[in-house]
C-alpha cells in the first residue's frame, strides 16, 4: 500500500536534515506503530508524507497505491485515500465543521469521479458516525475545532477519518493530550475502521496507545531513520527500558 | 489645484433647484460651508490615506458598463421594490409605494411642498456631522442633490424596503439624499443594492426614534471602474437600534464614512462592513461614534480582503463623552492580504472622557493562516476552494453582524458565487 525508500528530507528554510534516509512498507489491511523520542523525526515523516510545505525532500520515494506521491499536493494526496489525523488539530474560525466535512468529502468523490452526496444523505451518515464518536449535533455544528477540549478535538479527527473512508491512515500522536476514557474512544474508533483494505501508521510516544490499537509491526526511529522494528512485544520493551538502550545499540 | 479654485469650479457646475424656502434654506447653508471649508485634499487629517481627487474632480470619470442593470442581489426575497435608474426614482419599475406604517415621497417633490414633514430634517445631521471633522462632499450632496427618498416609518414594517440602483446609461456624478426618520416603536429594513453611476455621492439621514430599530444592509455594485462615496448619518434617541452592513466588492474608489449618535439611553449602534477587492481597488471606512449617554452599546466590524495591489482604509472612531457611563464600545478591523503588493492602513481611535466604561479596538492585518490551508488541503479540498474558503470564513465575523438570516445567507453565497467565477475568468 504505502511503500517508503530512502527517503531524506531536510527544512527548506534551513539545510537542516530531519529524516536519513527512512525505509518503510506497510501492506494493505497492516497496522504499524512507530516510536522514538522527542525531535526524532516522526511527525515529519508525517507531514511530508501528507504533503505540507517547508521541507524539501533531497533523495528518496514514497509510492502510495502504486503512485510516487511526493509531487502531488495534500488534496490530491487526500483523494488517493491518504489521511493524517493531526498532533494538534487546527481550530478555522468561521468555517462550519459540518460545511468542512461536506465539502471535503465531496471534493474527493468529486476527484474520484464518484457523484457528490446531497446535503440529506451526507447529513444522515454523518449524524450515524458522530453518535459511535459521542460527537453532539451541537459540536457539528460549531466552527472546525474552535472551542474544543483536547479530547474533542482528536474525536473530531477520527470523526472525519471514519467520514473519508481512506486507505491509508497516519495517527500523529493521536493519544497527546487524553485522558484514558478519551483515549479508549478515540481507539475504539480507530479499530472499528480497521479492515483488510486500510491500513495504519500510529505515531506514538507511549505503548498505552498501542495496547488499545495492536500494531503488527513496531518501528524505532531515532536522528531521522528507522533503527529497529519488531512485533508488538517491542513497545512493550520501549515501556520499560525506555529509549537509552536500543540508541546505544544503534550508536 | 489650489483648494478654493477647484471647490468653486465644482459648485459652478451645478445649480440649485427652486423649492419650497425651508429646503432653500437647508441647501444654502450646506453650499455655504462647502465655499467656506472647500473640498477635502490630502492635507486633511482624514483624508491622508485616500485620494479625495477622485470625487472632487470636474472631470467625468471614464464610463464602464461592468454593472449595467445588474439586478438586485435581493430579488428573491419578499420586499417593497424601489428603483433608481441612472440617479433617478422610477416609478414604473417600483412597487406602490402607499402602505400602511410607511410615507414615502422623493425628494424633488418633498421639498417643494412648505410643510413636508421632512422640512425638520433635511440636512440636519449632514449639518451636526461637519464638525469636529468636515464632511464637505456631504454638503455638496445636500446642496445639490435633486433626488433620493423621504421616507417616514411609524409602524413596525415586516417586509424590508429594498432599494435598487440601476446603472443603464453612461451616467456620472450621480448624487442622492435620502432622508429616513423611524417614529417611536416603529422598525424597518432598508436593503440598497446596485451600481449608482460610474461616479456617485449618496447620503443617507437616519433619525431613529425611541425604542425604534433601523436595519441597514447594502451591496455596492461591483464594476471595477466604480468611484463612490456615501455618508451615513444616524442619530439614535433611547432604547433604539441601527445595524448597518456593507458589502463592497471592487472599484476604484470607494469611500463610505459613518456618523453616528448616540443620544439616549439603552440604544445600540452596529457598524459592519466586508470588502474584496483587487488591482487599483481603494476602499475606505471612516466612522465616528459618538456616545453622548449612559448605557449605550456600539460596534465595528470590518474586515477587507485585498489583493493584487488593492488598499484597505479604516479610520474608526469612538468618542464616549462625560457622562457616558457604563458604555460598551468594539471596535475591529481587519485586513487579508492575499499577496505581498496590497495594503491596509488603519486608524483605530478612542476618545473616552467617562471612567466607568469598557471600549476596546483591536486592528489586525495578515496574510491567510497556513496552518489552516494545508488542513483543509489535507482532507481533499482543493487548493483555490480552501483559500475562498478561509477567505469567506474571515468576513464572516462581519457578515454576522446581519440581523436577518435570509439576507445573510444570500450576502455569503454571493460572495461565495463571485469567488467562483473569478477562478474561471
């Protein structure tokens, strides 16, 4: 589905290398987790896998459903069936949460060549999928993200993931910031889109996540590349022992 | 030019109509602070940012026929039609105009009658509003102008009286003076719309009487070559309300300039404004809000998006004088550069003599928030359809300031509908 060679990617404004050459591939329907410490590099790898700007990728490919993506823009990315749930949602002021979703879900059936869906069948489905999230009318209704408590705003990204029906999904440290009830609903969510076609790549600092949304596969990434991947059992170690020893192992 | 040459040039090209002796009167002293004052220039404190050339000028602006009989973005919603084609009233293409709670005359025939209602009130608070700051294009409307409403609400009016100025010939240096006044208790709407001339100088006398309401809502006409000023005096006694929306959308200069007084308790005023323009765009909102009274309430609302070189100015004033205690005055603007060659030119000012008041300004200018492009790029929307997107989402604050739900949704789409076309053409 997703599959990541050698991919270097520095800042644009600054020639400061973020990612060394990461080598990824995740197979349809393969949940993978990655983990590292702080500056590492994996909200990067999401964003430039997501396609915004203010990095410049030096060497490298990602393909993505059989298309090299690192020269689309974000919409065309989305409409390839690619989705990031954001670290930090951004609140749009005077954008209606509902408009938004409408009209992304339309612009990508529109780019799909799929028939857009009318206000009435977009707000039937809508209303069923914010239910299973505890996503009021009233929070529907509201501006994107404005005025929502940190476990709102992360239900909100997994509403509009559940919306979108993507192939490939990228969760950036979805668990930042919740509490274990909102983190237990944010992952029932996720596992109630998981399926043989879509597949998952969890960033995370911590394991907790990963005992709610068992991964197949654990990455460690540290200055920029992948330095070990593993089983579930591998986060698990993280936990414990902490990063020091599998970075002195890398060193 | 010097100052008095080119203000007596301008007058020698009207004349004065022959009325009844009260509208004489009114237009004589209008013309006499206008030779006194003469025609603002760029050494006025108001006018630094905006060049007053482009109204003062003998010269008739080059026509433009971008606007010809647009028709007006309020024909869908139940109103009394009034037209003006090329400045003047027509009869034929306006509703009735006897209804109950509502007395409307034009000018050209209420001035020539000796005890109009109107007598009263014409050109009074054109009069009141020349000072601290001249207003001296008002006066040369109220000297001048030979057209434009009487109109008296005494009743509370459901259906809003919409206004439409068709442009249909090469007409320039059309001036209108309406003159409103709202009895206690009674409320109205007042919708205008369309594109005036291809130069303009409308006035608009507002007096608002006890717990009466007055709902404004305008959309100038969107020619590109349009050059405009307009004049809103309001003058509000208690427990009353106005609300004034504009929506302007290009032009080459467009000035609109607000007085408003607050002389009763428990009134409120509300100001709003949205713009879009680009190229040679110049628009402009000076205001003046005069608390004279406790308990009073005043907002400013304007937002501007500018691009391709276009100029945003704001000059808003709040003045809450001694013994205005307990007043809540706002006050934002804010501009949205879409490119680096626009500007925005700001001059919030308050001017507070009561101690126990809460008055605030803020003034902002920016470019589009790129965090919020690249999420909404991120779940599939395109790049041309976001920008619109944020950019609607920034003028709604002032969009919001509407009263009436129909009217706003119908401001917003055709926004929206502008915004489309412009990525075709």
């Amino acid at each position: 589905m997703l599959y990541i060679n050698n991919l270097n990617v520095e800042l644009e404004n600054e020639k400061k290398k973020i990612l060394n050459g990461v080598n990824l591939d995740i197979n349809a329907g393969e949940v993978h987790a990655i983990m590292g410490p702080n500056g590492s590099g994996k909200s990067t790898l999401s964003y430039v896998l997501s396609g915004k700007d203010g990095y410049r990728v030096t060497e490298g490919s990602a393909t993505f459903e059989g298309r090299e993506i690192l020269e689309l823009s974000p919409d065309e990315r989305a409409s390839l069936g690619l989705f990031l749930a954001f670290q930090y949602p951004v609140e749009i002021p005077g954008v209606g949460n509902m408009t938004f979703l409408r009209t992304a879900l339309n612009s990508q059936r529109k780019s799909r060549g799929v028939e857009e869906l009318s206000a009435a069948e977009f707000l039937k489905i809508v209303r069923e999928k914010a239910k299973n999230l505890k996503i009021d009318a009233e929070m529907l209704k509201r501006p994107v993200n404005v005025g929502f408590s940190g476990g709102e705003k992360k239900r909100n990204e997994i509403l509009q993931m559940a919306m979108l029906e993507p192939k490939m999904c990228i969760l950036d440290e979805t668990d930042s910031g919740l509490d274990v009830d909102a983190m237990k609903l944010v992952a029932e969510g996720v596992n109630a889109l998981r399926s043989k076609d879509r597949s998952f790549l969890v960033i995370t600092h911590y394991q907790r996540l990963l005992d709610h949304i068992v991964p197949d596969v654990v990455h460690i990434m540290a200055d920029g590349k992948i330095i070990k991947s593993g089983g579930a059992d591998l986060a698990l170690e993280v936990e414990n022992n902490g990063y020091s020893d599998l970075l002195a192992e890398y060193n | 030019m010097p100052k008095t040459n080119l203000t007596e040039q301008k007058i020698s090209s009207y004349s004065l109509p022959t009325e009844a002796s009260w509208a004489i009167k009114s237009r004589k002293s209008a013309l006499n602070w206008l030779e006194t004052t003469g025609l603002p220039n760029r050494r006025d404190e108001y006018w630094k940012n905006t060049d007053p050339s482009y109204f003062n000028t003998i010269k008739k602006p080059e026509r433009n026929k971008i606007d010809y009989v647009e028709n007006s973005i309020f024909e869908n919603i139940d109103r009394i039609n009034i037209v003006f084609e090329d400045g003047y009233f027509n009869a034929s293409k306006s509703d009735e105009l006897l209804l109950k709670g509502i007395e409307i005359d034009t000018i050209s025939v209420a001035n020539q009658k000796d005890n109009h209602w109107s007598a009263n009130y014409f050109g009074v608070l054109e009069k009141s509003s020349q000072v601290p700051v001249e207003r001296t294009l008002a006066s040369l409307n109220t000297a001048f102008a030979v057209e434009g409403l009487a109109i008296r609400i005494t009743d509370k009016i459901d259906k809003p009286i919409s206004i439409t100025y068709l442009h249909t010939n090469d007409t320039s240096d059309v001036l209108i003076h309406h003159v409103i006044k709202i009895e206690k208790n009674a409320s109205v709407t007042i919708l205008e719309s369309g594109g005036v001339a291809s130069r303009s100088n409308c006035l608009m006398e507002v007096f608002v009487c006890e717990n009466a309401e007055f709902d404004h809502v305008r959309v100038q006409g969107r020619s590109h070559e349009k050059i405009a000023v307009t004049h809103l005096f309001a003058n509000l006694l208690k427990d009353s309300s106005m609300k004034s929306f504009t929506l302007t959308v290009n032009g080459k200069s467009i000035r609109n300039e607000y007085v408003v007084d607050i002389n009763g308790e428990n009134s409120k005023a509300h100001l709003g404004g949205a713009a879009v323009g680009d190229r040679g765009f110049s628009q402009d909102d000076t205001i003046f809000v005069s608390h004279n009274n406790p308990n009073c309430e005043s907002r400013q609302v304007f937002k501007k998006v500018l691009r391709n070189g276009a100029k945003g100015v704001f000059q808003g004033k709040i003045l809450v004088k001694d013994g205005a205690q307990k007043t809540d005055g706002y006050q934002i603007s804010q501009g949205l550069m879409l490119d680096d060659d626009s500007s925005f030119l700001a001059k919030p000012e308050l001017e507070i003599y009561a101690d126990d008041v809460i008055c605030s300004h803020g003034s902002t200018c920016g470019e589009i928030d790129n965090a919020a492009l690249f999420y909404l790029t991120s779940r599939g929307i395109p790049m041309a359809e976001a920008q619109d997107m944020l950019v609607l989402a920034f003028l709604n604050d002032a969009i919001e300031e509407i009263s009436d739900e129909s009217i706003r949704t119908i401001i917003g789409s055709r926004l929206k509908d502008w915004m489309v076309k412009r990525h075709k053409s």
